[in-house]
RNA sequence: GCCGGGUUGGCGGAAUCUGGUUUAACGCGCCCGCCUCGAAAGCGGGUGUCCGCAAGGGCAUCCAGGUUCAAAUCCUGGGCCCGGCGCCA
C-alpha cells in the first residue's frame, strides 16, 4: 500500500495515476480517505487527551491512597472518564478501518515508463530476441507431445485431482527437474540465496504481499485454518522479514525461491486439459530481491536480463513487454513480461512476469530498513519469475520437437538430462 | 491431539502470587559526542511507534477482547515456544 502521508502529501499525483489506470471510482476515494484521514486524527488527538487525563488521575489517586486519604471523591471525579474514551474509539476505530479499506485498493505509483493503455493489447513490446526456427511438418501441441513420449498423465490426473493437475514421467519429468536445476545454477552462479520457503502460509502475512482479489480468484485455502497454499515463492519470500528492520549492510538481499505453486484460476482463461500451460500445480524457480529505494530499478534490469539469459541459454526466441497502465495491477510500479515463441500458434506467450514494486509491498508489511545515521525507510521489493515449468516446458517441447515426433533436448540442460539429447516417441 | 511449563526492549533478565511513583530494575549490545595520533577504558547523550509547527502527549510486556479510577500483573478466547505422552509419513 501507499503510505497514508504520501497520499496526504500528493493526492494529485495519486489521482492523476488513477486516472492512467482508468480507475475513475477510486479517485473520490482519496479525497474521501483524506477527509477520513483528518477526522481520524482530530479524533486521536481528542482521545489522547482524554487519556492524559485519566492518566494523571490514576497517579493522583495512588499518592492519596498511599497517604491513605479518602479517594472516593476523587473517582467519583472522573468516573464517566472511561466510557468517554471508549465511544471515541469506537468511532476512531470506524474511521480506521475505512482508512484501511482505501489504502489495501488503492494502487501503486506507475513508474514514468509504464505506456498508458487499456488492457495486454495495448502492452508495449521493447524488444524481440532470437532467431524463430522453420518447421517444414505440422506441429503438435506440448500435451500430444508428452503424451506421444509418454512422459506425463493428464487424464490420470484429472481422476485423482482434477482438471488442471498433470503427471510427468520419465525423461520429461527429468527435463522438467532440469529446467529448474538450469534456472537455479545460473542464479546462484550471480549471487543469489537458494530458499526453499514453506508452501502454506497465514492470512496476515498474505495479505501484505498480493492483492485481496487473489484471495477469491487464485488462492486455495486450507479448510478449517487460516492457512493458504502458496500461488508463488514470491510471497513467503517477501512476507518473510515482515515487521522487521533490516540494516543496511545486510541488503541488497537477492532470493532464488524454488517451490510449487498453486493457483485456483478463477476468472482466467480456460484450464489447459491437455498440457502444463494454464494448471492448478506447477514448479517455478522465482527471483526476489530487497533493496534500498534507490537501487531497484537497476536491479528490475538486472532481474529482467537473468530472465532473459536463461531463455537464450536455451535459445528460444522471446519479446519483452511494458506491460501497460490498464493491465499491470495494483502492486507493481512497473512490470515486464516476458512472452516465449510458440512456432506452432505463430504468437508469444507469457511465460515470465518482473516486478518492481518499490515500497508498496513493503509498507504493507512493515519492512524498513535502518541507514547508517539511524533513519528508517521502507525497502523495495522486486520480484521476477525465472522459470516457471509449466510454461518453460511448453515452450521447449514446440520450439524443439522433430518431424519423426523426437524430442531435441537443448544443449544446454544437456548435464542435467544426465546426458540426454534426445527422447523418442516410444 | 492430550498434559505441564513458558512468552517482558536488539539480547539476557527483574517486577506477575498480593493490580498502583516499573516502560520496564540490574547487566550486555549498538549509535553519537567528549577524551585520544588512533583505539580501548572512562564520562555524557541517544537507541520502538503514532498525533502535533511546537510545547506536549498517546500507545507499546505474544495477539484480540473483558473487569477496574488504574492491568506486565486478574478473567475469556486465540497464536507461538519448550518438555512429556500419543499418533504418523
């Protein structure tokens, strides 16, 4: 969230970048916040007193009791004290809680780059990378090819979970192990800590690091708890110093998160059946990094090119997106796609996502960190995919697939594949 | 899951039974200043957060409530930690 005094000092900033996200509703939410704002802390000012008041009186009262004089007077005094300051936060407390409810919705301040649109048709394309294979026979699609190569169980899965539940075997399942071995050698190789985080986490630590529609729409709860099962590793990663303070040599501190992850995709597009593309389960090796504000948009970069090294790594062809003002969500300042080619629909797909989200995750969840004088700031928080399986795989079994129905496997997972270079249709 | 013990600042640790000059004694750490060629020691100040231009004040003893003029202390519910038992990949 933005800090309520950024807001009280620049609400004409936070309403003009409402307007370039079309939230037109949201923009009498601020100046209604600022007023809720203000009677807030009229209000605290006034119950504060009140309890100075009553503050000076309890020690009043325990001199004369001490000195053992007659205290009922003085009670009687100040008796109707209490209730007094239980109605006025009563309605402090209402006043909060609506402050709350505006600072959990309202955005985060758009980066100066972010191309204004209305939604991912309007996202701009920075840069397209590699060189787009020819294939002279029909391509089969990434869930024929594992079937084919009997390398993974989509109807079984939908037996004993469901649709959008897979089971990978033998060598794609290896391949699949590859991917993420690939994705963590060439992180850790660049500095960053390898975290294998819990796969649950609580309602409190989750609210700071996603917004609250992604409770309905992607996350699963655990029944009974107040527990949910991670949709990334971003999220135990940046929920993980919450209400701490970090010191300044101890950051930049740069995650390589490994984990499943888990999502309900409700309201997204269909539920890929026959493959690993849109799924409720799948394995994603994830960058997240903490660092001083100053520092991270250099490192948005940084996180981007990691992304886009392990993609030329296994020389696939890519575009990078600016995702723009309409479709980029309430978190991030500024956010990059990254959009593998898929030679069979002729199109890209997503296949990455890198965020910036400067301190709004951050002041959610109350991370600061101390600079050398003393002071506290919040940190900044990026967070970028590095391989995600489901979607590397898709893009490797099109990009690679053979006319006899072969599988290539890149050579450079080649080590990880214990020396496979190719699988074939069985 | 059951039984017992515990939870106080950056850390150790008093005060809890018997509510009251204890937001925290005593000790350690950290930062700044003085001293010094430099450092240590010593001395002085600081070391959570919120409201306020300031003066000043509020809040903060795991969390949420309650009782009371007053809660670290009493009551209710919950979390977490330690030990024992049980259950179990």
């Amino acid at each position: 969230m933005l800090g309520i005094k950024f807001i009280r000092e620049n609400p004409d900033l936070v309403k003009k970048d409402l307007k370039k996200r079309h939230e037109k509703e949201m923009i009498a939410w601020v100046d209604d916040l600022l007023k809720k704002d203000e009677e807030y802390r009229k209000s605290l000012q006034e119950s504060q007193n009140l309890r100075a008041n009553r503050n000076k009186a309890t020690l009043e009262i325990n001199e004369m009791k001490k000195q053992g004089k007659n205290i009922s007077a003085k009670i009687k005094e100040i008796k109707e004290l209490p209730s007094k300051i239980k109605n006025i936060e009563e309605k402090q407390k209402e006043l909060k809680e609506k402050i709350n409810y505006y600072l959990m919705r309202i955005p985060n301040i758009l980066h100066e780059s972010v191309p204004f649109g209305k939604d991912d048709s309007d996202n701009l394309v920075v840069r397209e990378v590699g060189k787009k294979k020819k294939f002279d026979f029909k391509l089969k699609s990434h869930g024929e090819m594992i079937e084919d190569l009997n390398g993974g169980d989509f109807n079984r899965a939908v037996k004993t979970a469901g649709a959008g539940f897979y089971y990978l075997k033998g060598k794609i399942a290896l391949l699949d192990l590859a991917l993420q071995r690939y994705a963590i050698d060439l992180l850790v190789k660049r500095g960053y800590t390898l975290v294998e985080p819990p796969f649950l986490m609580n309602r409190k630590a989750y609210e700071g690091v996603t917004s609250l529609a992604d409770f309905e729409n992607v996350m699963y709860k655990i029944d009974g708890e107040e527990l949910y099962l991670i949709a990334t590793s971003e999220h135990p990663m940046g929920a993980m110093f919450m209400n701490e303070v970090l010191k300044e040599s101890e950051i930049p501190i740069k995650f390589c998160g490994v984990s499943a992850c888990f999502r309900k995709e409700i309201g997204s597009h269909g539920i890929d059946t026959r493959g690993t593309f849109r799924v409720h389960q799948f394995s994603k090796i994830e960058q997240f990094i903490f660092c001083r504000p100053e520092q991270s948009w250099k490192f948005h970069e940084e996180i981007q090119k990691n992304a886009e090294d392990l993609y030329k790594g296994l020389k696939i062809p890519y575009r990078v997106v600016n995702v723009c003002t309409g479709d980029i969500g309430i978190i991030a300042a500024k956010k990059y796609d990254l959009e593998a080619w898929s030679p069979r629909e002729k199109k890209y797909f997503e296949v990455g996502s890198n965020s910036n989200c400067t301190a709004y995750q951050a002041t959610r969840l109350n991370i600061k960190y101390e600079k050398k004088n003393g002071e506290r700031e919040f940190i900044h928080t990026l967070n970028n995919t590095a391989i995600a399986t489901s979607r590397a795989l898709r893009a490797v079994l099109e990009n690679y697939q053979n006319k006899d129905g072969s599988l290539t496997i890149p050579k450079i997972l080649v080590p990880y594949m214990n020396g496979i270079t190719k699988i074939e249709k069985e």
